[in-house]
C-alpha cells in the first residue's frame, strides 16, 4: 500500500469514527483501529487529531465538488441540483453528521471556526455561482445561496431527527418557491 492510499484510509477512518462518535469522543487510537493501522503510523501522516479533521474536511469538499466540475452549467438544471442536494441526507447521513460535527467545533474553537466559515464561504458560492444567471443580480444570488444552505443544512437535520417530518413534502414546498422566486427575477432584470 502506498503512502498516499495509507493517507487516504485514515481519512476515510478518522471520517467514519468522528461522525459515529464526535470529535472530543475520538481518539487517534480508535481512528487506527477503524483504519487497521497502528497509532504511531497515524502520528506519521498527520501532526494532530485537528489536522487530520481538516483534511478529512478538504477530502469531502473535493469530492463533492468534483461531480459537478464536468458539468456543464447550462445543461445542468437548479432543480436536478437541488434534488441530488436532497438525496443526500438519505444517501450519505455521514456527510451531514460530519457538518454538524464541524459546525459545533467552530462555535467552539476559534481555529476551527475560521476552516468552518471558509467551508461555509464555498458552500455559498458553489450555489451563488449557477445561480446568478438567474436572478440576474449577484448580491441576490449570494443571498439566496445563503438562505439555501441554511435550507439544506436545516432539513437534513430534521430529516435526521424526527421520524414524522416529511422531507419530500418539504422540498417539493422548497421547489415550488425557487420557481416563483426565480420567475418574478426574470421579470425584475
């Protein structure tokens, strides 16, 4: 196994055991085991239990963000965004638990929470930027993606939390709305 395939199962570990139990309820010894690696060799790769979350961080972002590079925007609908968005409270919980994870270390803990507002900041822009064609305005472009990811982020919880929420209902709701809104900004340009 390579160094760089070594580094890479450690953060799909620490990733796995952070989400199922926290970051302060982890130790880089349960990452290596989760990992079937020794502790010392986790040392090795990363200086700290901090820097290994930030790079698990960068790892998902990437990934992310990667099945959409190949698109192109203009053949790429808002709303089949918006759907693959809603997918993955069901397909992938983890993701939103590690987003979770990180948003209350950032409230917490001024080194993290300047990685998190970066992650919030690129968050935001990922949805402002196909967007703005839209609304024709890129202020309200960035305002509307700051209200959709709080949307996203807010339903997934629910989703996560209360068995009788109806996340479909939610985001049909969710759809109709950005039809409207994205109708009356046509008219306003």
């Amino acid at each position: 196994m390579s160094a760089e395939d070594k580094r890479q199962k450690l953060i799909d570990a620490a990733y796995k055991v952070f989400s199922r139990n926290g970051f302060n309820n982890s130790s880089i010894k349960d990452v290596a085991k989760e990992a079937g690696i020794t502790p010392g060799l986790v040392h090795y790769y990363f200086k700290s239990k901090e820097e290994l979350l930030l790079s698990i961080q960068g790892h998902i972002q990437n990934q992310y963000h990667r099945q959409y590079d190949s698109q192109d925007e203009t053949t790429t609908s808002p709303i089949d965004v918006l759907l693959e968005i809603k997918s993955r409270v069901e397909k992938d919980p983890d993701w939103y638990r590690w987003r979770y994870e990180l948003y209350s270390l950032g409230v917490k803990n001024d080194s993290i929470k300047q990685e998190v507002a970066a992650i919030l900041q690129t968050g935001r822009e990922s949805i402002s930027n196909p967007i703005q064609g839209l609304v024709g305005n890129g202020e309200k472009a960035d305002a509307l993606a700051s209200i959709l990811l709080a949307c996203f982020d807010g339903l997934a919880l629910q989703k996560m939390i209360d068995d009788n929420y109806n996340h479909e209902q939610t985001y049909s709701l969710l759809i109709d709305l950005l039809q409207v809104y994205f109708k009356g900004s046509v008219h306003d340009k």
